[in-house]
C-alpha cells in the first residue's frame, strides 16, 4: 500500500497560507480587559467580540479549573457571573499575575484566545522545527491542516517505508508523526503507529504518545529528539 503524499508546490502554499492566517498577539494588564458576557470583551475601552473559546481560556487564565463556569451557573444569572468573574480577575491582579496574552483572529478582529507566558511560536518559526525533522529522518508529509479562526496549523508526516510483518501477507505498519502548532499552548508533537489494511487502504491508530513543547530551548528539543531517535531505531 503507498501513502498519498503532498506535492512541493502544495505544501508551499499551504506553509504560506499558515503563516499568513496567523492571529495577532498583544499583552495586557488585567485591569484594562472587562467581561461584558460570555461572547464580548472590554478591552482597552474597546467592546470586542470573542469565541466561547476564549470566554473558556479566559477563566482558565484566571486559574479557575474548567468546571467552574458550570457550577456558578448554578448560582448565579447571567450578569451576576460576569461581575463575578471581573471581581475575580481583579483579584488575581492584586495578586501580582497581571498580564496576559490576547489572541485575536487577524481578519475578523474577534478574540479567540488567552495565554500566559511571553514564549510564542509562531508559524514560520514551527515550519523551520518540523522542517528540520522531516528532512532529516526520512519522512514525508501527507497534510497539512490550517485553523483559519485560531490561526494553528498542524502537520502529518509518516515514514518512507512501511514495516511488514512475517505471516501477515496483506497487512503493514506506518510510523508518523503529527505536529501541531496551537497559539494558546504552543507545539505538540504526536509520534504514532498506524496498522494499514493494504488489501483495502483502511488503516488505524495502534498507538501514540504526546510531547509538548512550550518553548524550542535547547533541553526541551533535545529531550524530543531523544525519543523521536527511539522511535525511528524501533521502525
């Protein structure tokens, strides 16, 4: 069974349709972000539209886990929770944890996300890493998806070859790796083992393990190449 693989020219485009759709990242201090409701934001004195994506990560920077928003709705109407919530915020920024990442779609101008921490990956950046380890271990890239709202791009890439295994005459086994690229929580790299069905193109996931890269330091990709080495010694 061969894998469908992407032309050069197609991944170029894609690579730069990514880096294009990109959404815009800009700090600000707590006490200048006030929640209207749960799909608007004050910002600066701006009313701003948002996703419930970011209504989510908003509570999450806060620090407050994901069931919180269930459990007040519980106790409280609609504009007693978000006066709640700009309470709280006020709070967390007495506290000395102040700043946080806006992350807003660069062509709708909606806010799509909050992050902490000045580490951001862009998309040119992410290229550059899963370029280096694509061409230098043998794989080739059979897509690319990008997430036009978040601005997230992600990539599928498996090995040249497939594993056969003795006694099992129409069955064969793909390594990959799928990375992605999130501007809320940076790169994740997923290696997986794929059992193909060559008899009739099906295939499915037998296993993968999740890495996370946060920042691209020196230790954090060292420890990552450490296991992808593994990966590929094992086929």
């Amino acid at each position: 069974m061969q894998t469908t693989t992407l032309s050069p020219e197609l991944i170029l485009n894609k690579k730069t349709e990514a880096i294009n759709n990109q959404s815009l990242r800009k700090e600000c201090n707590l006490h200048n972000i006030q929640l209207v409701d749960e799909n608007t934001i004050m910002i600066h004195g701006h009313r701003v539209g948002m996703t419930q994506q970011a209504y989510k990560s908003f509570i999450k920077v806060l620090g407050l886990p994901a069931t919180f928003t269930r459990r007040i709705e519980n106790l409280f109407n609609k504009e007693s929770k978000t006066e709640f919530i700009n309470v709280l915020s006020k709070a967390v920024e007495l506290g000395g944890d102040s700043v946080v990442n806006v992350h807003v779609n660069n062509k709708d101008r909606k806010v799509v996300g909050f992050s902490k921490g000045s580490q951001l990956i862009s998309n040119d950046t992410f290229f550059n890493f899963t370029d280096k380890i694509i061409g230098e271990n043998g794989f080739k890239i059979t897509d690319i998806w990008n997430d036009e709202y978040t601005g997230g791009t992600s990539i599928n890439a498996v090995l040249d070859n497939a594993v056969e295994i003795k006694g099992l005459t129409n069955e064969a086994f793909n390594a990959g790796l799928t990375f992605r690229n999130n501007p809320l929580t940076g790169i994740m790299v997923s290696p997986h083992i794929k059992r193909l069905w060559c008899a009739n193109g099906c295939t499915t996931q037998m296993a993968q393990e999740n890495y996370q890269l946060n920042d691209l330091s020196g230790d954090s990709v060292e420890k990552f190449m450490k296991h992808l080495h593994e990966m590929r010694k094992n086929g």
